[in-house]
C-alpha cells in the first residue's frame, strides 16, 4: 500500500502516536510522518506509506498555515502553556496599533532560535532531551521566513492569530519573541494547523473516520493513491525500455520516451536554479521515479527511483 493520508491530528498525541495508530488501524509497517506537531497541537499532519515514503522531502519542506492564540504577560520555559512560567505576570498589555506594528516586525526572512524543548537536535540530540539532562548547549539561530503574521482578534491578554510561514518555523518561538519584544512576556496557548503546501485540512480525516473506513473496505476513500502525489511535476510516459533503464536509475534518451504530458497543474519552475523535475511513469500507469532534464545530452536523469525493483533487459 502506497500513498499519502491527510490526517487531523487531535490534541495531548505526539506525531509518533499518530504514526502507532496508523500502522496498527492499517496493518502496514512503513507509515512516517511528513513533519511534527507538538502534542499540545492539533490538525494537518501528512503521513506517507510505503513507496509514498521516498517522497519525504517533497512533502515535509512546503510552507504551511497555522492558527492559533497566543497568550500575553508571562513566559514560559516550553514556550507554550504546557510550561512553567519564567517570569512574573505583566499585567500592562499593548495597544492593539503596537501589537499589530510588533507582529509586522515578525514578517518576512528572521532569524529564530527554536524553542529549548522540541525535538530540534543539538550535536544528534534532541534539545528536550539536553534539557531534562539538564545538559549545557547553546541555540543558534536559524533563517525562517514568515510570509503573513495576521491578527484576527486581540482580546488581552489573548490574541487570535493566523500565520503563513516556511518549512522549520516554530510558532512556539513566534509567540514567546512576540512578548520578548512588546515587554510583556507571552507563550502560545493553542495551535492549529490548517495548511502543508497545498493540502488542507478540510481534506483531512480523523483517526476514527480512518478506522471506520479501513473496516468497512474503503481505504480508497482516504488513501492518496501514489501516482496522484506531486502533480505540480510534468509526467513522463515511458516506453518499455525506459521503465527498466529509470528503475536503475539509468539515463533516460528521448527514443525511450513515450511521450510527455503536461497539464495546468504542472510547474517546471519547481525547483531553483531552473532544475526541471518531471515525473516518470511506466505504460502501465505506474509511479516510476522523479527525473531532472539533462539538457546537455538531451536526456533525463531519475534522481529518485520509486519502483527499484530489477526488471527483466
């Protein structure tokens, strides 16, 4: 079983337990997840199985869209609610014209320090772990971009807040420098995720509806079949031939090339550097590998073989 499931995820699991839960309802070993959610958290999470797996990086470095509250006049050691204050509560909260001028400062490419307990890793550790060891180490900063750092309804001490932002920015860190910098303090106290790329939640399922649709045989009603995955690439058919030389990740000429195909979905432009990514699929409809144009030598390349099994020269 191949593909990709939309699931919405509910709050106090870990993304690991999501992960569990799938495996055990579906009966399938190779389940991951396509980036974490903070148990306290809920919403979109992108699980992959089997081949989907390969597709990793694909899905987890896409830019995605949270809402949330943040909670102003103290901080905390988790930078959520789930931790313990750091400082004394401020009581003294800003004009709703500073906020907004304060979440503008937070807009576009900034530097962010992520929180001291997540599962970023310091040395091949997570920091939560260094942090229960009561391990010394030193959090550097990291380049992030936040494209929308929207209010939607300031109620002190909470705020409503949608943000739009790329792939490894922590909405943790957002609310506890937001209060750094209005002096007031702040931590997050609910967060949910809406968007990954172009998957919504609104196209996304719970546990128990993909338990009850596994039972009754309908996995199809879930399950992103794999050949269906990226179609911002150009598809490639390939020839018989070409399905075995891709499969061995050997340079595809154009004679091995049935034929290609694009549609309005497609995007060349994907990648940067004016790297074209297409991909290939066999006569049979199935998901081959990914390939890059190798324009030189009027060929493709397949980078990432999906279906390695040997054929038959």
């Amino acid at each position: 079983m191949d593909g990709l499931i939309l699931v919405d995820k509910p709050q106090n699991f870990t993304s690991h337990d999501i992960v569990l839960k799938i495996r055990n309802i579906i009966n399938i070993k190779k389940v991951g997840h396509c980036g974490t959610l903070d148990p306290l958290a809920t919403g979109l999470m992108l699980l992959a199985l089997g081949k989907a797996t390969r597709l990793f990086s694909f899905f987890s470095n896409r830019d995605k869209v949270y809402k949330g509250q943040i909670r102003l006049g103290f901080s905390t050691d988790t930078y959520d609610s789930a931790g313990k204050p750091t400082s004394s509560e401020e009581k003294d909260y800003p004009s709703k014209d500073n906020l907004l001028k304060a979440m503008k400062r937070f807009e576009g490419e900034i530097q962010q320090v992520p929180p001291p307990y997540s599962a970023k890793k310091y040395k091949g550790k997570p920091l939560y772990l260094l942090v229960r060891r009561k391990k010394e180490f030193e959090l550097r900063p990291s380049k992030v971009f936040v494209h929308m750092f929207k209010l939607i309804k300031y109620n002190p001490p909470l705020l409503e807040f949608k943000v739009k932002c790329s792939s490894g920015t922590y909405i943790r860190s957002l609310a506890h420098d937001i209060g750094q910098d209005l002096g007031c303090g702040a931590h997050l106290s609910e967060l949910t995720r809406t968007d990954v790329g172009y998957f919504s939640i609104k196209e996304s399922h719970t546990i128990g509806e993909i338990k009850g649709l596994t039972e009754a045989a309908k996995i199809d009603k879930f399950l992103i079949p794999l050949e269906s995955l990226l179609p911002e690439f150009p598809k490639i058919i390939l020839k018989e031939r070409g399905s075995v030389l891709a499969k061995n990740g050997n340079l595809i000429s154009p004679e091995n090339i049935q034929r290609i195909i694009l549609d309005e979905s497609s995007s060349v432009d994907i990648f940067p550097e004016g790297e074209k990514v297409f991909r290939m699929f066999s006569l049979e409809g199935k998901f081959v590998a990914l390939a890059k144009e190798v324009p030189e030598k009027n060929c493709f390349h397949p980078f990432l073989v999906i279906d390695s099994k040997k054929a038959e020269q």
